[in-house]
C-alpha cells in the first residue's frame, strides 16, 4: 500500500475512533495532551540540570585537596544544578571553618531544598495515567449502556448489529485511555528512576566531601 494513503487511513481511524467514543475520548485526549506535555517539559528540565558527576566530582575533590575551597565554590557558581548548588553548600559552611556537624546539616537542608527542582511535576505522570484508565472505563459503561438502550428498542433483525457497533463504539474509549495510561506510566517510572539516580549521586558526593574537608582542614586558605 502506498505509505501516504496508509497514514491517512490510520489518521481516519483515529478521527472516527474519537468521533464514535463520545464526549469522554474529550477527557482522554486532554489528559493525553497533559502528559505529552508534562513528558517532554519533564525531559527538557532534567537534561537542563545535569551535570556530569565523574567531571565535576574530580574537579571539587581536587580543589578541596588543595585547600581553595574559594576556587571550588566558584566552580560551583559556574554550572548551578541540584547536585553543585548541594556541595557548594557544604563548601560555604567549610569556608567560614564551621564545626563538622553544621557542614552536614548545610548540605541536608540543600538536599531538602533541590529535590523538589529533580522531581517538579512528574508525580502527575502517575494520577494522568490512572484517570485515563478510569475514564477510559466510564466511556465504556456509558458506551454500552447507551448500547443496550438502542437494542431494546431495535427489531430482532437489526439487534445483533446495533449491539455489535454499540460495543465497538464503547471500546474505543477503553482503548485509548489505555494507550495513554502506558505512555504516562512507563514515563513516570522512567523519570522515578532518573531522579533516584540524581538523589543518590547528591547524597553520595556530599557525603565523599564532607569527609575530604574533614581530612584537609589544614591545607584550608583564608
């Protein structure tokens, strides 16, 4: 088949997929829009905020080893992100020659208060993916009510056709809100494990710094 006249036809059963669903493939298609959305704003923001871990640790651990902890905040403020904001954090209270416990307890609040930058809106991803399915679901409860309504009311000849095209209809919505239930869930579980892997490596490189400053408090320049 000729690849244009296949696109318009799968671009028409869309169409009449939608028409025949009713007013609920309404909700679907705003809830599937919310989560494209929400996917690619998702996938912008944590692109924007990474950093690569192995460079940037390298650069602070040497810094730190040699006493300019001035130069490693600067490093910092050169490419702001969860996890440089989060050391830089540590290096301030490390600076100003605060005792072991407040270094630690700077580079937690820091945690607490980038997380949520990680994380922003992708929890929605989940509740999207739910209330499609559940909307998908009622379009066809009222799908087929309405359904065995025309067949009651049908002659016998005619009433295993209604039901048939009844039922197809009603499926349309159950159909749909799955396809954006799958999109939306294995989206939010894919960002889940991204941001996991952001939370670990924050906690993972403050507490690698805060034991290299406490080991070169000495080497420490004014």
């Amino acid at each position: 088949m000729n690849p244009v006249v296949e696109a318009a036809d799968n671009t028409n059963f869309i169409l009449r997929a939608f028409h025949e669903g009713g007013p609920i493939m309404i909700i679907i298609a705003i809830f599937a829009v919310m989560t494209v959305f929400l996917v690619i704003e998702r996938f912008l923001k944590l692109r924007e905020i990474s950093v690569d871990k192995k460079e940037f640790t390298d650069q602070i651990y040497r810094l730190v080893v040699s006493g300019d902890l001035r130069g490693a905040v600067s490093f910092c403020d050169s490419r702001p992100s969860p996890l440089t904001n989060t050391v830089k954090a540590g290096l301030i209270q490390a600076m100003n020659k605060r005792p072991d416990e407040e270094i630690q307890v700077a580079m937690d609040a820091a945690v607490l208060r980038e997380m949520p930058k990680v994380e922003g809106a992708t929890s929605f991803l989940a509740v999207f993916g739910n209330v499609a399915v559940l909307a998908g679901l009622l379009g066809t409860i009222m799908g087929m009510i309405s359904s065995f309504r025309s067949v009651a009311s049908a002659d016998n000849a005619t009433k295993a056709a209604e039901l048939s095209k009844g039922i197809s209809h009603a499926l349309n919505c159950t159909a749909f809100g799955l396809l954006v239930a799958i999109l939306a869930i294995v989206a939010y579980g894919v960002f889940q494990h991204v941001i996991q892997k952001r939370e670990n490596e924050i906690i993972e490189t403050s507490m690698t710094l805060l034991n290299l400053v406490v080991a070169n408090r000495e080497k420490v320049r004014e």
